[in-house]
C-alpha cells in the first residue's frame, strides 16, 4: 500500500516537472491549424463513451466521446486522428505533447488539474456496479463483497469508489474494461464498479451479467483534459462544449452511441 502511495506521488512529481518542461509562449491553436490536425487521446474500452466497432468489415473506434472529438475538431477546421491507450498513460501522453487533448470520461480531479488543464465538465452519470446474475440474489451492495473480489479500470473514480466502499474486499485493477469483464465471466472476480451507461452497455453485451439497484455515487461531470497554459485551445474546446449541451446533442449523442454499442 505505502509503495504505490510513494509510486503515485513520484509519478505526479514528474508530470508537474515535464509541465514545467513543455509550456512555450506559442498558439497552441496556431499550431494545431499549421499541421491541420488534432490528435486525440483516448482509451476505447468504455462504451458509450469510446468503444472498438466493426462498420462495413473495418474495426473503427467509436462512441459519444469521440462524435464531441470530432466536432471539436470540426469546429477549429481539422483533421482528428485518435491514439487508442491504456486509461493510465494518457495524462503523461497529454505532456509531454504526444497528443494534443483527452476526450476519455475523465473526471477532472484535484491531482490531475495539478498536471493539465480540463474543460467545462460535459456530462455527469451515476457509479453503478455489475455481477454476474447467479450472484444477483447475494451480491446487492458493498457490504455483500466481504472476502471477495470486485474489479476497478486502474487510475478511475472507481477505483477510488471500490477503496473507500469496499473495505471488506479485495479491489483487482486491469488497465481495461474488456479485461475486467472477461475476469468476470471466468469466475476470478466478483463484480466491476462502472458509471451507469458503461454498465449498460456491456450488460446489453453480455446477457449473463446484472447491475444491481445500488448507486455507488454520483459523477461531479467528465470534461476534456489539455495541456496546461493552452488558453486559446481550452477556450475553442469550451464553446464546442456549451453549445453541444445547449442544443440537447450530448444526449442525442449518447443515446446514439449506447445503441450502436447493443448491435451486434
């Protein structure tokens, strides 16, 4: 326990250093339009937020998070290309500059605004959890997982959740959801902590599984991360966001995408 707390505090220390390193005086924008495209960062195991699809015989990475990508992009007049990473390594990737903005569900917390800059949050779901159906009847809430094994996405809100509700459990944290879920049918789990539309998304998928009526809290909002001291960026990546909130497409864009990840 005291290795990973000492672990976390030296990764967060050399984050702040390469800050430090990477800020320039330059349009961060400017920069952006010169080499007409925008690189995303993401990690697309988290349907419907960003999810691997088959359309037309070619796996495509889609989701809500990544149609507010691309407006984003659309809006400042380039290209996306989209980095598809482990959950974890997307704030180092973010700067030292290897992409230029995070569109993944994150939650801008206290230790990560240390490090970047985050957007106005752009939606807020409920933390939810899921077992398999033969453990519906026993496994309800936290206090059910005495000597047992609930599932976290390393670095999340839910791994948090699963350490500070979960006392009596043992918290197992994957890189991916995928990962996670396929623990959980093989029996070497007990359940996943998800927010609510990815715990729908892959109870959809996978008929055998079962979100009991528990919420484990409520999100304060995801929102899109950028490098620090990119204020004309941030400011492009603001007004993309209140208008797609204000115009009702972020729920059209969900509903969409939670669908499109029920097909099969």
């Amino acid at each position: 326990m005291y290795k990973k707390i000492i672990i976390g505090i030296l990764v967060i220390s050399m984050m702040i250093g390469m800050v430090g390193c990477n800020k320039s005086s330059g349009s961060k924008l400017t920069e952006i339009k010169e080499k007409d495209k925008i690189v995303l960062g993401t990690s697309a195991d988290y349907p419907p937020y960003e999810f691997h699809k088959l359309i037309n015989g070619k796996d495509e990475i889609v989701g809500f998070d990544i149609e507010i990508a691309k407006q984003i992009a659309a809006d400042i007049g380039v290209e996306l290309e989209i980095v598809d990473m482990k959950f974890d390594g997307l704030l180092a990737s973010l700067v030292t500059d290897d992409i230029d903005f995070i569109v993944a569900g994150m939650v801008p917390k206290p230790e990560r605004a240390k490090v970047v800059d985050f957007s106005i949050p752009y939606y807020a779901g409920k933390q939810r959890m899921i077992v398999r159906k033969e453990d519906a009847a026993k496994l309800k809430g936290p206090e059910d997982f005495k000597g047992l094994k609930i599932g976290v996405q390393k670095s999340t809100t839910q791994e948090e959740i699963a350490v500070e509700k979960f006392t009596d459990a043992e918290v197992i944290g994957l890189s991916k959801i995928t990962d996670l879920v396929l623990e959980l049918n093989n029996n070497k789990i007990d359940g996943i902590i998800l927010a609510e539309p990815v715990a729908e998304a892959y109870i959809a998928q996978n008929s055998n599984l079962y979100m009991p009526e528990v919420i484990l809290g409520e999100e304060s909002g995801v929102s899109v991360a950028i490098n620090k001291g990119k204020s004309d960026l941030l400011e492009s990546i603001n007004g993309t966001l209140d208008k797609l909130i204000k115009d009702g497409s972020i729920d059209k864009l969900i509903q969409e995408a939670t669908e499109l990840a029920d097909q099969d």
